[in-house]
C-alpha cells in the first residue's frame, strides 16, 4: 500500500480504538501485503455497531448499513468499514438473508471465504489467523474456511473467486476445496452474468490466464453450452491449447479478440456475445473491431488468385479499405495477433499467405501489411482534401446517400495511392466517377 493510504487507514483504526471499540487491517490488503503485492485499497473491520462508526467520522458514507458497512473518508482515501458479523441463510447462493452483528472478530473471520482472505491485523502488526492462511499463503493454495461444499453452497460466486485467486495468484486449489467446488459447481447458475463476468474478467486480464483457463475447463464452471455460455468443455479446450500467447499481450481487448477467435467466435458473434456477458460499450465493440479486420483480410485472401499478376495490388487495397472501415487502432491490434501467430509454433489464428508475386518479398505477413499501413498518406474522410459540400457544389446535386458513397471512394483511391491527396485532382475524379455513373 502507498504509506499514505496505510497512515489514513492507521488514523482510522486509531479513532476507533480510541472510541472504546477494536479495529484491524482485514482481508484481501494483508493477504496482498505478506504476498509483496500491490494493495489497492484496505478494508477494516471492527466490533463498533454502524451507527457508532458513523458517530465517530464526519466524513462517511453509509453504503450498506443492513450488512454493517460504512465507508469512511480519511485524508482522501476511503475505506470500508464492517462491523464483526455472522451470516445465516443464502437460500439463492448468493446472498445471506440474515445477518448478525457479533463480537469476536475470529466469528467474523470465519464467515469468509478463503484462510488467505480471513486474517486480520491490528495496529500492533500481529495477524489474527485462526485458519492457517499464513501457512497457506507460504504453501501457494487456496483452501476455503470450513467446509468447502457447504460454503460453495452458500454463495456459488465463491467458486469463481476459488479460480480467480488460483489463477491471479497462480496457487494451487486445496484437494478438499476442489472437491467441493465439483460437488456445487451447477449452483454456479444462480449467480447474476455480471458477476460471472467480473470474474472471468480478472481471470483473462490477470497475469496468468492460461491457468485460470485450464481450471476453468477442468472445473466445469463455466460452458453450459448455452447463452450467455455457449461454449462446450471441447472447444474451452481447444482455446486453451491454441492461445499460448494470451498472458503476453498487453492490451485486455487483445485478449478478448484472441480469446474469442480462437473459440471460433466470428465477428458478429463476439460482438453478440460480449454484449450478453455485459461488457462495457467501448471494449467490446473494439474488441468486435479487431475480429472484423480479420474478416475482411481473409475475404480478401480467399478471393485472391495468386495466377493474376494484379493479385497483390488487389490485396493491397482490400487491406487498405479494411483499415478505414474498421479503424487503424484495430487493424494495428490485429497485427499484432497475427505477428505473434507468426513468431508462434502453435498459432491460434491461421497466417494465411499472401500469393506470391513477384513484387512481393518473402518473409513475415504482419510485416508486409504493417507496412501498407504505413505508407497510407491518410486515414480518415476528415484528412480528404475535399468535403462533402464541395463536391455537391461541383456536381450540381442535392445531397444524399451518393455523396458518402462518393467520399469513401475517393479516400480509398487516396489512401492506396492511386491519386494524390489535392483538391483539384480529387474534383476531376469526381467528375470522371460521376460521368461513369451515368
Ligand atoms: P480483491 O479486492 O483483490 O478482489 P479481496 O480479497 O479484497 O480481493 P473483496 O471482494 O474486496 O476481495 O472482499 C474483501 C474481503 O471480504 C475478502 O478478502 C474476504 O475476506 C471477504 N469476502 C469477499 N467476498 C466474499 C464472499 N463471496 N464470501 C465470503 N467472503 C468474502
Ligand atoms: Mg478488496
């Protein structure tokens, strides 16, 4: 933790104590601190009741006041507070019906999850671990508090985070805690898809997702051959053998675009699939974007006769019109697939080939195209040295569809070079277009 963040939280603890109440670091901060990691936020908890927590801060928030939580603002940062608390009841596998506030801390420890998320520390910096998660944590396993199955039982999301912790951590699962989870993995079915995707999410982005795929597959969580799953176990591991690379690339979209190529997801249904899984707008439609530029290259490519002498100025163009239409920024992300495909001994996307030309050199695909890219002298309709008004007047027409159609012509004769980026020669072509129409 920043020593700022560990001093604010240390101000509250101290206002606690000093209120007559106990107080101590909880949960996934100390865990995250005895691994050496970064610790991004701290959790307290405490024997004060709610209300003698909001009683004694100014600055909080009562953000679950049933469950005993208040988040206090100290010194800019904030931190959850919880007060000792027992669960009863999760008749949905997910959230308890009752709750009772306690207090022994060790009965609040108890009530969670994993022995490494349930120790505490007070401001002395002695851990409070009935459960053994100190020796679990040196052992590099995830074992659940008490009875695997009935804790799984309670609340099904745990099975996800038994993985996820697995897989961000790369420990191993506890033989008990496995089995338990295989025994309530169906309850899974019960927890709301935006959870389920948070999880997977940490899984795919985290710094091993291979494994937490491999435990993914082997657990059974996850394909139920279904919506918003539609995966069967087959082809989860068929993913899991071809994305080799996936813990390499930097870029979570990446990851997502692979990921989804590889289980065979076209553009379309990635697109669909990502929008079922609730992902944010943004990363999933360019994660969408970067399937579609494969699409098209490999349209172009199966269109391609290697025989015709134009055959590569043909795929220089279609390439060309791909990266307007779907964007530079995808394209580049797609090259960056493919060059790792090529650098691959098992490649998760097919390479294709390019017809061998004379006028093409040999070697890399992702290179050859990376440098049609670059020699694109623009981009965009905003870069034309022409607009839309223009030409209208010039053609003495009324705006309407055929102008776009007209523009998007004219910027991909631009960008592929065939006509130079200048207001006059762009007019001519126009007029020429034009007169072809007719
Ligand atoms: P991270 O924040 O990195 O995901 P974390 O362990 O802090 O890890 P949180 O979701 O922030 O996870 O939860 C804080 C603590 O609350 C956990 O360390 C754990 O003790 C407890 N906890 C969270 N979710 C559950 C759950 N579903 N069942 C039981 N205990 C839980
Ligand atoms: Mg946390």
């Amino acid at each position: 933790a920043s020593s700022g963040m560990a001093e604010a939280a240390g101000t509250v603890i101290t206002g606690l104590l000093d209120g007559g109440h106990e107080a101590y670091f909880v949960g996934g901060c100390l865990r995250d601190e005895l691994l050496g990691r970064p610790v991004h936020d701290m959790d307290l908890t405490t024997s004060a009741l709610p209300e003698e927590v909001m009683a004694l801060f100014p600055r909080c928030v009562p953000t679950g006041l049933a469950h005993g939580t208040v988040t206090v603002l100290q010194d800019g940062y904030s931190f959850e507070v919880t007060t000792y608390r027992t669960e009863s009841g999760y008749a949905d596998h997910r959230r308890p019906e009752h709750v009772f506030f306690v207090s022994d801390v060790k009965e609040d420890l108890r009530r969670r999850d994993f022995t490494i998320n349930a120790m505490c520390s007070g401001m002395d910096g002695v851990l409070v671990d009935p459960f053994g998660g100190e020796r679990d944590l040196q052992l590099r396993r995830i074992r659940c508090v008490g009875k695997a199955e009935e804790r799984f039982g309670e609340d099904a999301l745990r099975m996800l985070r038994c993985v996820r912790f697995a897989s961000v951590l790369d420990f191993a699962i506890a033989k008990n805690t496995w089995r338990g989870l295989m025994r309530q993995r169906d309850k899974l079915a019960h927890i709301a898809v935006e959870r389920v995707r948070a999880e997977v999410e940490r899984i795919v982005e985290g710094p091993h997702p291979q494994r937490g795929l491999g435990l993914l597959l082997r657990s059974g969580l996850l394909p139920r051959g279904k919506a918003p799953f539609p995966w069967t176990g087959s082809d989860l591991a068929a993913a899991a053998a071809r994305t080799a690379g996936l813990g390499d690339l930097q870029d979570a979209r990446l990851r997502w675009a692979l990921l989804l190529h590889a289980l065979g997801s076209s553009a379309a249904a990635a697109d669909e699939l990502l929008r079922a899984w609730t992902f944010p707008g943004a990363a999933r439609s360019s994660a969408a974007a970067v399937l579609r530029v494969r699409e098209a290259w490999d349209a172009a490519l199966s269109s391609a006769r290697p025989e015709d002498p134009g055959a590569t100025e043909g795929l220089r163009r279609r390439w060309i019109a791909a990266v307007l239409a779907h964007g530079q920024s995808a394209a580049e992300g797609w090259l960056t697939l493919l060059a790792a495909a090529e650098a691959s001994a098992a490649p998760a996307i097919s390479t294709g080939a390019v017809p061998a030309g004379q006028d093409v050199p040999a070697g890399p695909r992702a290179q050859l195209l990376r440098s049609w890219t670059a020699a694109m002298p623009l981009r965009s309709l905003a870069e034309l040295a022409v607009t839309g008004h223009e030409l209208a007047e010039l053609l003495q027409k009324r705006p309407g569809p055929w102008l776009g159609v007209l523009l998007h012509k004219l910027l991909l004769a631009a960008a592929a070079g065939a006509i130079a980026n200048d207001k006059q020669l762009l007019l001519q072509e126009a007029q020429r277009m034009d007169r072809d129409e007719q």
